[in-house]
C-alpha cells in the first residue's frame, strides 16, 4: 500500500490523527513521492511526512509513531511477534522489513543479553560478549540464516546454548 493510502485507512479505522497525517502529506512531504510504497502503517508514518515540521511537531508524531509500532507488529511467516515475546523476547522496533527484539541486559558482558532481527524467515542473533570497549560491551553475530517455524528458533537458540 501507499503512504496516503495507509493514512486513508486510518481514517477508516477510526484514528483522530488520520486527518493530520493526510494532511502533513500533502504540505509536509520528506521523501520523493516515488518512495511511497511500505509495508505498514508504522512505517507510513515514519517516512510520510516530517514531523518537526507539522504543525503538531515532533513529539506529538513520535508518541503515534511508537504506539503504531506496538500495535502493529507484523506477522513473520510461520511466526509471529508474540512467539518470541512468549520467550521472553523484547520488541524493539520495525524498520523497513526487518522486526528487532531484545532480551536480557545488552549492557552487562558475558553473554547475558542478546538481540533478534527477523527479516521473512532469515534471522540473526547478536549475542554480547566478555569485556567492554569504549562503546559498550562487545557482540558477535551467534546464528545468521532461515528459520521457518518456532521449533526451529528453540533448537537454534539451544544450538548457540543462548544464555538469556
């Protein structure tokens, strides 16, 4: 779908800043209008139009941005976003295709937090490690491939002998 198109809906469905957005479209464009077609609501609205320069400004956008974001979690094929949430997985963000979740404490070493990118049904897991340098704790990519159902995920994760 559209930008304009996903703002239309959300008119349809009821949402009190469909108008705005509409109209922040039309007087507030960002991107080319050719760069228009997107996977989600969420994401309509982080490329529709620029916040800071609509008359609502920028924190207003970005509280509807992060409710849209929770809201509207996608389903990943064979998967979904409450799957990993059922394991303790914390989602983080949507960008473009690509679902973030989190789990454990990423600012301690060890191994003891870890990250989860799900793009389809490729995904990776970035784990922390042992010592720090000057921006944090030190990560390594642990799994990086297909994975199409959530037994799989579970053997992986058991494969990595994930700590979290």
């Amino acid at each position: 779908m559209t930008v304009t198109e996903y703002f239309q809906k959300a008119k349809e469905d009821g949402y009190d800043w469909a108008d705005a957005a509409i109209r922040n479209r039309q007087y507030y464009l960002v991107c080319s209008p050719e760069i228009d077609h997107v996977d989600s609501l969420s994401e309509a609205l982080n490329i529709g139009f620029s916040w800071n320069h609509s008359p609502e400004g920028t924190e207003y956008w970005c509280s509807i941005y992060i409710n849209q974001s929770l809201v509207n979690k996608p389903d990943i094929p064979g998967l979904t976003a409450e799957m990993f949430e059922q394991r303790g997985w914390k989602f983080r963000h949507k960008f473009q295709k690509t679902i973030s979740f989190e789990k454990g404490n990423t600012w301690l070493d060890a191994g003891r937090g870890a990250f989860l990118d799900v793009t389809g049904d490729r995904i990776k897991i970035i784990t922390t490690d042992e010592d720090y340098d000057q921006n944090g704790p030190n990560c390594s990519v642990k799994f990086l491939g297909i994975c199409k159902t959530i037994e799989e995920f579970d053997m992986i994760c058991r494969m990595i002998e994930l700590k979290v």
